[in-house]
C-alpha cells in the first residue's frame, strides 16, 4: 500500500472518529455543564452520534459521484462548526443543535475515509493506522482535559480543532471523478451489483448490536469510576488515557499480526474476550477492578474494530459495504449511551455488564461466520485456471518464474474482478468490428 493515498484518509479518519472516542467526557461533561440528568445527557449523545449514522447512510455509494474532496471538505466544515457552536453555546437547545450537526460532519469524513480506505491494497493496515492516530489524539486529550477546568466547551472545542486540523489532508484526494475514470458509474445503469448481499447485510446487522454493545459501556464507563469505584475525575481520565494507550498496542499487534490468522479467529476470540472485560468493568468497585476491565477492553476493542472493518472493506472494493458497515456501527454507537443509561437505571452497574456480555457472546457466531464464508477458498489442484490448471502451475513453478509469481498450493484464491471498458462508439459496439450482425441469429 502506498502511504501517499493513505494519509489523508487516516487524518480523515481521526477527525471522524474522534467524537465517539470522547464520548465519556463529552456526555459526562454536557450532563454536569447544563444541569441534565445521565439519562438526557445520553440521549445528547445519542443524538450526535445518530446524525453521523444518518451522514453514512445518506452517501454510501455516492463519494464517488459528489467527489471525495468535496464531501471531505463539507464534512469538516460541518465537523468544525457544529462542535465549535455546540461549544459556545449555553443554552440546551443550541448545545444539541450543534452536535447534531457536528455528528453529521464527522460521519461524512468518516465516509470518505472508509470508502477510500476499501479501495487501497490493504484495507486492514489503512484502518490500522486511523485506529492508531484516533487513539493518539484521544489519550492525549484525556490526559490534559481534566486540568484545563470543567463544562462542556473544552472536548467539544477540541472536536472541531481537530476537524480544522485535518482540512489541510483534503488537497490530495481525488477530486469528482478523478479517481474512477475508465470504470462503471457507481450509479444507474452500469452500476455494478453489490456483492455478497446475504454476508453484508448479516454483518452490517450484527455490527449494531455489536457496536452498541460497546458504547453502552464507553458511555457510563466515566460513572463507572466515580460513583461505584469511588474515582475521582482526574484519576477516572487517567485510566481512560492508559487504557487508550493499551489500545495502541492491540493495534500495533494487529497490524503485525495482519492477515496470519485470517479475520475469523480475531473477530470471534476477540469478542469473546471483550464480552468478559465489559463484565470485569461494569462490576468493579474499585481502582484496581475498574482499571483492569477498562486497559484490557481498551486492548482488544480495536483490535476487532480494525479486522471487522478490514472485512467490511474486503466485500466490495468500491467501498459501499464498507461505508453502509461503518454507518450500521454509528447507528450501534448512537444507542449505546442511552442504552447503557437504561441498562444501568434498571439492573444496576454490574448487571448492564452481564447484558452486554450475553449479547456479545451471541452475536460472536454471525460475526465469526460471515468471516470464514466470506475469506475465501484455498487453492488446491485444479483451482489454476484457464492456463492449464493445475500442470500449468507446477510448469510455472519449475520453468525458472520468479519467486512470488506462482500461487502456492494452499494459498487463497484470488477473486476474478469485472473491469467496464468504455465504448467511444456507440455504433461499432452495437454491430461490432465485421459489420452488423445477422438478424435472427
């Protein structure tokens, strides 16, 4: 993969991404800036994070036409104002007003992001990378936030710094139909279908329960440690910051890790093993409880994230399921704080933990399914075709070819893409290069 085409969409990632990644402190803080009660503060969330859903359903499959410079650009300008009027305001209405737009801002850049990063060579070290800058910029803000004063302006002033910060990246990205010339329009008749519809749509299903499950308890994690734990706001985001540093060593493993294991075993064991942090947390009465489940969810969380999102990308090089995939886990991430404030004002802290975890556990099997339909075949004897099959291979193999020309037995099947090739005659495509056809024929 060429970093070249990969760094504006990772600058656009964090942008993007960096919302929900606040989103403790963002609720926490709009709660006791304004006088809300958790269970409004979470519907304030809730409704930031539905709009950057809304965004990603609204463009998927349209980047291309619109022009990923131009809807880019929209969205941070979206991002920057919205966050910075929900910052300056005082009033609860203008407050919701703003993030309501602000989330339809980071969810368009996050669009743009995915739909280009389901175009590169390597999808899974691409969303590595934005897992990594987004956790970055999170943990750092974590750690200074708390010492800066209280209210709700400080995280949300710093959403759209960053959303300003990342309106430079734009320049290099393709501009309205730059980067699709000689193919199929994305849309009318020479659309191409969209494919592996039965294995998208389940992913794309199970992903909102999946990511709501997260962020229930991202959402009250923050009251997690202050009012069962007994942590006070300094310490609580201190956590949250080496927690969020755990996470940056999950993502380096797994960009080390790679494609070793496939996405089946880190999608499925990796859930499994988030389902059990999200217990420990949601049950801890203290620091020690508190910081464990908190540093080892943060460790496998995104993890998972970048394979799950790494086999979205994988399903349609044009993008779409990766970004309908992406606004299926903002519309999860949307429910997840008023879903955790539900959970907690009706079964208590350490209840809502045991929820998440059952839910989680089930949900592992449609997750790990569609990635094992989905990895492809291997490739055995006779899987070489229209060359000769499998002789050919071995001919190949020991004719002198370069090492890594021959696929090895065993190796996975690399997938036959359909390439349009425009006609500039209209006339000659429909009679053809010997004159008109017969009729009748």
């Amino acid at each position: 993969m060429s970093p070249r085409p990969a760094r504006p969409l990772v600058a656009l990632f964090t942008a993007g991404y960096l919302a929900s990644y606040l989103l403790p402190t963002v609720v926490g803080r709009i709660g006791s800036g304004l006088g809300l009660d958790p269970a409004e503060a979470g519907v304030v969330g809730s409704g930031l994070l539905l709009s950057s859903a809304t965004a990603g359903f609204t463009l998927a499959g349209r980047v291309e036409r619109v022009g990923a410079r131009r809807a880019a650009r929209v969205g941070l300008l979206l991002a920057a104002a919205g966050y910075a009027l929900a910052a300056l305001g005082s009033d609860v209405p203008l407050v919701v007003l703003g993030t309501v737009v602000g989330g339809f801002g980071s969810g368009t850049a996050t669009t743009v992001a995915a739909s280009g990063i389901a175009a590169l060579r390597d999808p899974h070290r691409a969303s590595t990378a934005g897992l990594l800058s987004v956790s970055v910029v999170a943990g750092a803000l974590y750690l200074t936030l708390p010492h800066l004063g209280g209210g709700h302006r400080l995280p949300l002033a710093a959403i759209a710094v960053v959303a300003a910060l990342a309106w430079p990246a734009t320049r290099s990205l393709p501009a309205v139909g730059a980067a699709d010339r000689g193919r199929a329009p994305a849309t009318g008749r020479g659309a191409a279908p969209l494919p592996y519809r039965r294995s998208g749509l389940v992913l794309a299903v199970a992903i909102v329960g999946w990511s709501m499950a997260q962020n229930a308890l991202w959402g009250v994690s923050s009251r997690i440690g202050q009012e069962q734990a007994g942590l006070d706001e300094v310490t609580v985001g201190a956590v949250f910051a080496v927690a969020l540093g755990s996470g940056l060593l999950g993502i380096l493993g797994a960009g080390l890790l790679g494609s070793r294991l496939g996405r089946a075993v880190p999608i499925g064991v990796g859930t499994v093993f988030i389902a059990g942090c999200i217990a420990v947390s949601a049950s801890a009465d203290g620091l020690g409880g508190f910081a464990g489940g908190e540093i080892l969810w943060n460790t496998g969380y995104p993890v998972v994230l970048s394979y799950l999102i790494g086999l979205a990308a994988s399903l349609d090089p044009r993008g779409r399921w990766a970004v309908l995939v992406g606004s299926a886990s903002s519309l999860g991430v949307a429910c997840g704080p008023l879903s955790g404030s539900v959970l907690v004002e009706t079964v208590g802290f350490a209840g809502m933990g045991l929820v998440l975890c059952a839910v989680l556990l089930l949900l592992a099997v449609p997750l790990t399914a569609v990635a094992l339909h989905t990895g492809g075949r291997p490739l055995v004897l006779g899987a070489v075709r229209r060359r000769g099959g499998a002789a050919a291979a071995f001919v190949a193999a020991g004719a002198g070819a370069p090492s890594g020309t021959v696929p090895r037995l065993g190796a996975p099947e690399q997938p036959v893409t359909a390439i349009a090739v425009p006609v500039a005659d209209p006339a000659r495509a429909a009679y053809g290069p010997a004159g008109p056809r017969p009729s009748g024929g």
